[in-house]
C-alpha cells in the first residue's frame, strides 16, 4: 500500500490539468473516422451474413437436404 502512496506522489505534481474546455472541439476528421468506421462494420456485417449462407447451403448441400428443409431421401 505504502508503494502506492509513494507512486502516486510522484507522479501527481507532474500531471498535467484537465484542458481547458474552449480548447477541445470536435472536428470534421473525427466525424469523418467516426462514418468510415461506420461503413465498415455495415460492409463486415453483410460479407459474414454472405459468408454464414453460403456456408449453411454447402452444410445442407452435404446433408442431402433440399431448400424446403425436406431430405430427397426416403
């Protein structure tokens, strides 16, 4: 516990304060990293739900079993 309070004095007298408020804007490139990201999920969402039928029709495709979720077999 001790090591904390040691730490904690040494390191507290060089922090910095908090920025002044008129200082921190929000900015068109953070808003423009913000809507790439965005975008990109979208993008990553619809290559897995792709990815997931394809893999689901080759897994029925193996099986035997038709669209309609029936097996030709009898």
């Amino acid at each position: 516990m001790s090591t904390m309070v040691l730490l904690w004095s040494a390191v507290l007298p060089h922090a910095e304060g908090s920025p002044d408020p008129a200082d921190v804007k929000a900015g068109w490139g953070a808003l423009g990293i913000f809507v790439l990201m965005g975008i990109a999920v979208v993008l990553l969402a619809f290559s897995l739900v792709k990815h997931l039928r394809r893999t689901r029709a080759n897994f029925d495709a193996r099986d035997g079993i038709d669209d309609d979720g029936a097996s030709p077999r009898p």
